[in-house]
C-alpha cells in the first residue's frame, strides 16, 4: 500500500477511475471547464464595454471549440490552451456584434499573466476558425470607426464620425498595406488634418491613446494620404 495505495483509494473515490469511465470525467471536465469559460467571458466582455450578445456568442464559440477539440490542457481541461481560446472567442464575438475589439485590446484586460501573447491567442484564432461552423466577419474599418467614438471620443460630432467613415475607401486605395484596425484609426486622425494639409497632432494623440497603435505609425500613414503640400507642386 503506502502513499500508492491511498492515491488510488482517492482515484476511485471520483467518478470511476477505470477505463470505462473515461468519458464520464472528461464530461466532468468539460463543465468545469466551461464554467469557468463562461465567468472569464463575463468578466472580460464587463471590462471591454460589450454587451450581452456578445458574451453569449463567445460562449457559444468557446464551447464549439471545446467539443470537437481532442486536445488536452495540461490544466485539466479540454481545449488546447484555455485562456487564450478564452480571448479568440471574445475577439470573434466582438466581430459578429460589430463592435471590434482587437486582440492586443482583450489582451490589455486580461488578468492572466504574460503566458498569453499575441502569438498564442493568434494561434487559438486560427484553430477557432478552422473549428467553428460560424463564419467569422473580417474586422470592418466602419466599425473601428464607430466604436472608437463611442468608447473614447464621445466629443465628436456624428457628422465628423460620419466624414471619417467617408474617407476609409479613399484611405484603402492609398494605403494598402494597412490593416483594417489601423484604418479605421487613420481615417479618424485623416479628417481632422484634411482642412489644415498636416497632420492633427491633437487627434493623432487622441486616437492613438484610443486605439493602442504607435503615433508614429498614425502620423506617416495620415502624412501620406495627404495631398502634397502646395509648395512641392511649385518646386
């Protein structure tokens, strides 16, 4: 006996230690699991601003993933890396509800340490879309636009909102390496620099703060959308 023999004294005590019993605690497993999903959805969708359709939708792809994935988590659960499905499914439900939130924005709320990175939720995506019956929307520069406003900018008109969204298939023509996020953050700093010809550095600020992307990177992009400066046709 000794400390063997009480480990499985204790291993039987659960549902069935058998073979037989194998599926009874992986489903054991899954509920625990999925409860928590559940509560860190909640939890991260309260902190994020979004609503309760979009807790539901990250649930129900959480759960998606977590019935057809045959993998097991070291922690005892089902899907490959928990937490980081946790923040893909919460990305994806943020654009079926139209309202983006980027990973590096889910990452900023989550309370779960530097393990999860934006490669390893990055990851998770991928394994999310490939699982999922549901077809996930790309992220929608209009919808940047909107949500930024209404976060962050509650100070602008819904005319200047307006006048952004306007500018975004201007903005793609002339800047196509640019991700549809950063779009949606140029085309807010674009149109408070048009009228002037330079870039608004009070805005730049503003939405970069907003958004969590580089100054710098808002400004070059917003720089070379612009119309050459007058003085450079004369030259």
């Amino acid at each position: 006996g000794g400390k063997g023999g009480g480990g499985q004294l204790q291993r039987a005590a659960k549902i069935g230690a058998g073979k037989e019993n194998e599926a009874a605690r992986r489903e054991l497993r899954m509920q625990v699991q999925q409860k928590k999903a559940r509560e860190d959805i909640s939890r991260y969708c309260d902190a994020l601003q979004l609503p309760s359709v979009a807790k539901e939708e990250a649930e129900q792809l959480f759960a998606e993933v977590a019935k057809k994935s045959k993998t097991r988590l070291k922690c005892g659960g089902v899907v490959d890396n928990f937490s980081s499905m946790v923040l893909a499914s919460i990305h994806c439900a943020s654009l079926l509800v139209c309202m983006p939130r980027m990973i590096r924005h889910v990452l900023a709320v989550a309370d779960i340490g530097a393990g999860e990175t934006k490669k390893s939720v990055g990851k998770a995506l991928k394994l999310l879309k490939k699982t999922s019956t549901r077809r996930i929307p790309l992220v929608d520069p209009h919808h940047v636009i909107k949500e930024t406003c209404r976060l962050y900018l509650q100070d602008l008109t819904l005319s200047y909102e307006q006048y952004a969204c306007s500018t975004v298939d201007f903005l793609k023509r002339r800047l196509m390496t640019c991700g549809a996020d950063t779009l949606g953050a140029v085309a807010l700093v674009y149109a408070a620099s048009v009228a002037s010809g330079v870039c608004d550095n009070t805005m730049c600020q503003r939405v970069a703060e907003a958004s969590g992307l580089a100054e710098s990177t808002l400004r070059q992009h917003v720089q070379t959308a612009l119309p050459p400066p007058l003085s450079s046709h004369l030259a």
